[in-house]
C-alpha cells in the first residue's frame, strides 16, 4: 500500500484523518480528530478499537456508584425511622441506577453491546485536551480538543443523563403512593436532593474527571473509613454486642467493608492474584480497631481515670 509521507502535526493531540483511495493513504490537513479516535504516535488518527483494561471499568463502577450511595444517603436521611417506604425506595434506586448502566453502555459503541470500545489512557493531560491547543504564531490557536480518552469522558455524562431520567419517571409514583407515613412536604425530598447532586456530580466529572481517573482508590478508602468511625461514633457502637442490636448497623458494616474491598482492588489491579488478594484481609481491620480502642476513648473513661490520678 503507498502512503502520502506528511510532516507530524503540532501539539500533543492535533492528528491527520486518514483516507484509502484503493491502494493510497491520503491523508488530510491537520486538525482535530472524529469522536472515537485519537492520534497515535505519527500524529494520525485511528479509530478506537481497544477493550477498557481492568481499571478503567473500576473508575467507571466508582463513578456510577456515586449517585446510588447518594440516592441512598438521602433516602435514609429524610425517610424517618419510622418510615416503611425507605426499603422500597432503595430498591427502586439500585433499579434506576443499574437500568441507567446498562441503557448506556447498550447505546455506546459497538451499539447493543455490553462491551464498549475505547482508547488507552496514556497520562493526565489525556482528558484535558482543550489545554494543549498550539499556538504556532502565537497569534491563530489550531483547536484540535477531542475526547482522547474515549469514551471514559463523556460516557459517565450519558449514565447520569439516563439515571436522572429514570428517577423522573419511577420515583415521584412509588413516593406517591407508598410514603403515607411522611408529610407532604417530605415525601418527596430524597429526589430533590438529586436535583441538587447529579449537577455538582456532573460538574466534577467535567472539572476534576481525571483528576479522580487517577485518585478514585484513595477517595474511596479515606472516605470509607472516615465515614465508617463516624457512624459508629454517632450510633455509640463500642462492642461487638452493639453491632448485633441492629440489624441495619451490620447492613452498613458489611456496606463499608464492600468499599473497602473496592479501594484495595483498585489499587492492586490485581494483577498478580497471589500477592493482591491476600490484601483483602485488611478488609476488616479498621472496624475491628475501632471496637477495640472505642473504650479509651470515651471521655467518661478518660474523666475517670484523670481523677484517680493516672
């Protein structure tokens, strides 16, 4: 096959679409490349046609994880303790956010498939194309933004589009009728609070998307154990007895080890299972820490022992 030799674009994601006229590549001007393609190392762009690696669909279970946790959070926050509709409407919200999840990874490339194409991550300037636009002459800016990283950018803006949707239709009915034992006024503000956070999620996601590509599994472990030893603080577990009273505070361990586990793969990528998974046995560490130290730390203990002179 002959091929049009051309000079290498400038800047770091400016590429040449490419043609084949039978037997010749022709190549075309420098410039941004289609959605779905990216530059390689000459500079021309290809198509995307790689499978996302084990990390990369572990950011993408973060980042759908968060509207549910939420969902959740506020679920329970406004539902009441006395409240019989909060199981149902998490049911419903793990419902909206699964259904979400697979309608867009359906609607992505291959369409009708639960497997998506997508281009490697290569390093953070990846996802923030629009900030190595050259500048040649200092004067005429050649713009060549593109989603380099596809479709690990724009794809989570698609779930959220589609889980926003999903709640507008299901939750306000299910609210409606099951809710009785709320007023008015607070039936229906676990979907208000959406309102509120799926543009703040979608404002981090378009500031900070790679940013979190890369910090997701520390975010969740600190996050996890800090909201971990506060609920058990607040809901004063200090032994093994406390935990077994409720059967909604072993709900909300077994939870937090989930997390755990997560941030821990996240980290290892298990990609040698011999050596990484025996670190999930730091799984249960930190609640087993704080069961054993809580009784020092209570200030009665603290009061006391500061009067008998120790």
């Amino acid at each position: 096959m002959a091929v049009d030799i051309q000079p290498a674009c400038l800047g770091l994601y400016c590429g040449r679409t490419v043609e084949i006229n039978r037997t010749t590549e022709i190549y075309g001007n420098c410039g941004v490349c289609p959605r779905g393609q990216r530059t390689d190392i000459h500079k021309i762009c290809r198509a995307c046609t790689d499978y996302p690696q084990r990390y990369d669909w572990l950011y993408l279970g973060f980042m759908a994880m968060l509207p549910l946790i939420l969902h959740w959070f506020f679920i329970e926050w406004y539902s009441g303790k006395k409240s019989s509709s909060a199981l149902f409407q998490h049911i419903t919200a793990l419902f909206e956010c699964s259904a979400a999840a697979i309608i867009t990874l359906l609607v992505s490339e291959p369409v009708g498939s639960l497997w998506i194409h997508s281009c490697r991550v290569v390093m953070l300037s990846d996802w923030y194309t629009m900030l190595y636009n050259p500048t040649p002459d200092y004067v005429t800016t050649i713009h060549c933004t593109h989603e380099a990283v596809y479709p690990l950018y724009t794809i989570v803006f698609i779930y959220y589009a589609f889980c926003l949707v999903l709640m507008m239709l299901l939750r306000p009915l299910l609210v409606k009728k099951i809710a009785c034992g709320l007023g008015k006024s607070d039936r229906f503000k676990s979907i208000y609070a959406a309102l509120y956070f799926f543009p703040i999620l979608t404002v981090l996601q378009a500031v900070g998307g790679g940013l979190l590509y890369y910090a997701f599994p520390y975010i969740i472990l600190v996050l996890s154990l800090v909201t971990l030893a506060v609920y058990m603080s607040a809901s004063e577990v200090e032994t093994f007895k406390d935990l077994l009273v409720k059967k909604k505070r072993l709900i909300v361990l077994f939870s937090h080890w989930l997390l755990h586990a997560y941030g821990i793969i996240s980290i290892s990528k298990l990609d040698d299972l011999y050596k990484d998974l025996p670190l999930l046995a730091l799984v249960p560490v930190p609640a087993l820490f704080y069961l054993v130290t809580a009784k020092y730390t209570e200030p009665s203990w603290i009061l006391s022992e500061g009067a008998n002179g120790h």
